[in-house]
C-alpha cells in the first residue's frame, strides 16, 4: 500500500506562508533544534548496538518537525505527556540532554532515576510531565492534568503527543469526551505515521481521515503538515490560544513518517510491511533538508553556518555520552527507594 503524501509539492512556499511572523533568529533557532534532535538520534542509533544503552529506543528521526514546532509554541510552565516515541519530545521541551542519556544508560543521574529508561523520560522543570510506555496511557493522565489546573484556575495548558494507535485505545475516546466535555485546556497533538509497529492504518481502521473521529467529541480537529515546523507552530500556537482562553481542547493530527524501524537502530522497510518506496517518497520531503532548503534559498543559512552548528553539536553530543558512560550505576540497596506498595 503507498501512503499519498498529502502536501506534496508545496515545498519552498509551504514555509514562505509562514515565516513572515518570525524573526532570522527564531527561525534559525527552529532549525538548528531539530537538527540536534536528528544528530542525537543518529548517534544513538550508532552506539545502539554496543549494548550500553539498557533501554529499548524508539527513534524520531523523521518526526523532528512535529516536536519541535509543538514545542515551540509552549511556555515552560505548560505541560508536555507523550508516549514511548519520547526523545523529540522531550529534547524539544527543553529537557536536559545528558540526564536523558543517564537515563537510556541506566545510570543514577537519568532523568527517572535509572528507573525509566528512553520509555519514561520526565523533566518536570521544564513540565516534561511525563511519558508512558502504555499506548494511550499518558492520555488520560494528561487529561487529568488539564482538569486540575482548569479546578485550581492556573494558566498553563497541557498537551499530550499520541500516535495513529493511540486512537484505537478505548482511553483516548474516553479522554476526548471528557475533555470536550469540561472543555479542557488540552491539545491533543497526534503524529500520524501510518503505522502501529508493522501494521498500517488502513488495515486497523475504517477508510476515514482521524480528524473525523476526533471530532465526533465535538472537538476542533485540524490536520497540520507534519513535515513543516512552521505551520505546525502555528497550529498548535492557535490550539494553545483556545485552551488558555477557556476555549477547550483541540486534536491536531500530523501526517509524518518515521525513517526507522518502530524500535531499535535501523531500517526494517525491507522487511516486506512496507514498501521501500513509500519511505524514498517521504524522504524526499525530509523535513529538516526541506526547511534548510528554504533558509538556505532565503540567505539566513549558509554551508558555513550549517558547519559550525554541526561542529558544535558534535561536542555536545559527545560530551554527553561521555558524561553519561562515567556515570554511577544504580545500587541494589536503592532498588526499592520510590517503591510504595508490597
Ligand atoms: C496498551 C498497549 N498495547 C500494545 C502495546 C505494544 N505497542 C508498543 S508501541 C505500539 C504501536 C504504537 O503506535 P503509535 O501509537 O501509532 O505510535 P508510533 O509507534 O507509530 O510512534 C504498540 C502496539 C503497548 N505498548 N501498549
């Protein structure tokens, strides 16, 4: 089956639209973040099989876009849940690289306390609230969230990541009509990849687009271009408006595609579930290439500033992963610290 890609040919003016309300740096700013999250995503994937990494990895590469210009339209104190496809995410809200790298390293540091792995990432200072392993799990958590700062009248809105499965789970109904019902300060923000681990949508779900579905709760439901970071700021800046005006959820849904296989390093197209092809189409519209495309052809990137940026990113990496292999591993007499039940 061949996935249409549904902008396909915008290109260049997919971005031009946009770009009119940021400045050089911010935009900048946008690409240089989501090319971190793809250099730290590939150098975990090369170290991967060294067997350090004492997690199982889901890998974003190809869905830079969508966390970054989510995140984008965020304040710190506003809360992020989201899945187990969880770097992008947690990158992008501004959590701290080396604790994340403890954590898949199963060291004292990580950001769960070596308890989480790359599953169950959390930053709460920058309101990474959370993620779950549980397809659909952090939903209603998130939904829970929205209700207690709508009950104690506070100002930050709660988002929550979900894939194309998430909405098969008997929760995220649930969570939706709840959500609509008390009008929340929700968005939900579903990156749909076409595919829950090898099964395509279309062989789990009726031939209907998911804003249908979504929107079945009375709730807006919008689809934004996945592979472009600005109108997926955009977007999201507008569902942020709704929720903080008292104005109740949005379901944004993102067409993406993820490069990778749905766990672990490399590709798994020629394993027969997809066709090679179909991930050839979408990464020619690989959205950092076409974003540095348009910055490049605009004159606020060059090969030069690309090359400095690369070079600084590579230190920071490396300094990361570093820190991360020198780091204490848990001891046993810790192993039932947090544990609140026997
Ligand atoms: C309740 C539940 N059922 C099944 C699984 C196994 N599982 C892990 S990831 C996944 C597919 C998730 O697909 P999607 O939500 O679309 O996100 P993606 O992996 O495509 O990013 C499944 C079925 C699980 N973790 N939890």
């Amino acid at each position: 089956m061949t996935i249409r890609y549904p902008y396909t040919g915008e290109g260049a003016r997919g971005f031009d639209r946009f770009a009119q309300s940021h400045s050089g740096a911010k935009l900048l700013g946008l690409y240089r973040s989501m090319l971190r999250i793809r250099r730290i995503e590939e150098e975990i994937e090369r170290r991967y099989h060294q067997d350090q990494m004492k997690t199982p990895i889901h890998l974003v590469i190809g869905q830079e876009a969508t966390s970054v210009g989510c995140c984008a339209a965020l304040g710190e104190t506003d809360l992020l849940y989201s899945s187990h496809r969880t770097h992008g995410n947690y990158l992008a809200k501004g959590g701290d690289l080396k604790a994340m790298l403890c954590e898949m390293h199963c060291r004292i540091n990580g950001c769960a306390g070596s308890r989480g792995g790359s599953m169950h990432l959390i930053d709460k200072r920058v309101g990474m609230a959370g993620t779950s392993a549980i397809v659909g799990g952090a939903v209603p958590i998130a939904a829970g969230a929205a209700l207690a700062a709508q009950m104690k009248g506070e100002d930050h809105v709660v988002v929550v990541f979900l894939g194309d499965s998430t909405t098969e789970e008997g929760v995220a109904s649930e969570s939706l009509n709840f959500a609509a019902l008390k009008q929340l300060p929700l968005v939900f923000f579903c990156e749909n990849n076409f595919y829950s681990v090898q099964s395509p949508l279309a062989t789990r779900q009726p031939a209907r687009d998911l804003r249908t579905w979504a929107a079945s709760y009375a709730i807006p439901a919008v689809r934004v271009d996945g592979v472009n970071v600005l109108a997926v700021l955009e977007e999201t800046q507008t569902a942020v408006a709704r929720a903080r005006s008292g104005g109740g959820p949005t379901f944004i849904e993102a067409p993406v595609y993820r490069f990778r296989a749905h766990g672990g390093a490399g590709d798994d197209s020629r394993t027969g579930y997809r066709d090679v092809a179909e991930r050839e189409a979408w990464e020619r519209v690989d959205p950092l290439t076409l974003f540095s495309g348009f910055l490049m052809a605009g004159g606020m990137l060059d090969e030069r500033a690309t090359a400095v940026m690369e070079e600084a990113l590579a230190a920071e990496i490396a300094d990361a992963f570093e820190l991360a292999l020198a780091s204490p591993i848990p001891v046993e007499a810790d192993l039932y610290r947090h544990v609140y039940a026997d």
